[in-house]
C-alpha cells in the first residue's frame, strides 16, 4: 500500500495527465458514499443525509509515481429503487469501491448483491476495493474488521481498508490506491503492446525478409494506448 508520501493530490484546475480512467462507487444507501468522495475530492463533509437520485460525477487529480492520474468518479445512489439506472455505469468502468458502514450490518450482509451487479454489468477484468466507512463510530461497530477482511479473500477483492468521511481518515488514500494499481496496469498493458508490436515485426521480418507491409499489419501503438481504459495523454 501506499505511504502519504508516495502521492500527491493535484489541483482541481490541473489539466494535463499520462492516464485517465473511471471508476464506480458502490453500496447501500446510507453508507457514506457521497461523503467519503466530497470529502477527497472537495475537501467537504456534510453532517446531514441527502439520498443520491442516480448518479454525481467527481475528478480526483493525483500524482503517484511521478504520473499524473485523473479518476473520473462516478458516485451511485443506493436506494433498490434506483438500482437498475446505474447498470450501465459499471460498463468501462475500470475499477469498483464496494462501500459498506461498520455501524451497519445489514449494509455487509447486501455487499453480496452488489458484488454480483458488478460482475454481471462489468468487464471480467475491473478491479474492486471495499471498504468500510465511518471508521469514526467504533463504538457502534456491527461489522468486525476480521469479517470484512475474510469477504475480501473469499472473493478476490483488491483491497480492502477502513475510512471516515467525517474525520478524513483514508479517504484520499482510498482514490490513489486507486490511480496507483489503475497506472499500474496500465502500464503492463502498454508493455505488453510493445512486445507484441516487436515480435510482430520480427515475425514479419523472418517470414518476407522484409517490412514493406508492418504499417498495415500491425496497429499502431498510439492507437493501441487510446484502447485502453487508461488512456496516456
């Protein structure tokens, strides 16, 4: 996991960035979804309940490994009602945060539901993080954090760690351990793409003795990097 000091949250006017990608926010009502993201990417807890109706859209800009990472998050309403509206969210989306409330045991008991919404709506490919929020109300704990982490391992979840919107606790955290593993595979996707791209003319060259057709044989590496969902600008 990353230290504070192996990240850097970058202005909001910040424009320039080597990768781009989307991610979902996820859970039952209630849980504090609206407010861990308000609360990394504005800075701004609200101590009251305001439902979510749809869907809210944030960036969170940040440096991590000498790269610039822009998230665009797209923050989902709870409400059973509503939950049909954000299947085509998930579609693109490059990573999943299942939220769930360590005051709220039935908000645990349903991380089941959404875990199957995400892997029936999304790429078999997207990563997932939990994590239990309101980390502040350890008094009212329904949910122990050895239960929270046995869900993780039984279903190969990424990540998982606690968070308090309202202290700030791992919030930020939450979305550079994100942009980081988002690089990351970025990365290896683009390496990967190298190495095709040189095999391939080497197999071309072996077999025609030369390289007149490579161009059309092959696509390009720029075009190969916009396929990705973490596009490099």
């Amino acid at each position: 996991m990353l230290n504070e000091n192996d990240y850097t949250v970058l202005p909001e006017d910040y424009t320039q960035f080597d990768c781009t990608s989307k991610i979902i926010v996820v859970g039952n009502s209630g849980v504090g979804k609206s407010c861990i993201t308000k609360k990394a990417t504005k800075n701004v807890f609200e101590n009251y309940y305001s439902a979510t109706i749809g869907f809210e859209y944030y960036t969170f800009k940040v440096k991590v490994k000498n790269k610039d990472v822009r998230l665009q998050i797209w923050d989902t309403c709870g409400q059973e009602t509503y939950r049909s509206l954000i299947h085509g969210f998930y579609r693109n989306s490059s990573l999943a945060i299942l939220v769930y409330s360590i005051d709220n045991l039935k908000s645990f008991e349903d991380l089941g539901i959404w875990l199957n919404d995400i892997k029936t709506n999304s790429s078999p490919d997207i990563k997932i993080f939990l994590i239990g929020n309101k980390n502040d109300l350890n008094a009212e704990r329904e949910v122990p954090t050895e239960k929270a982490k046995q869900f993780k391992e039984e279903n190969d979840i990424v990540l998982f760690m606690e968070s308090s919107a309202k202290t700030g606790y791992n919030v930020q955290k939450i979305f550079a351990e994100a942009a980081n593993l988002i690089l990351e595979e970025h990365i290896k996707l683009i390496k990967l793409q190298e190495l095709s791209l040189s095999y391939g003319k080497e197999t071309d060259n072996s077999t025609n003795g030369k390289n007149e057709n490579n161009d059309n044989s092959s696509v390009s590496l720029s075009t190969r990097r916009k396929q990705s969902k973490c596009c490099a600008k």
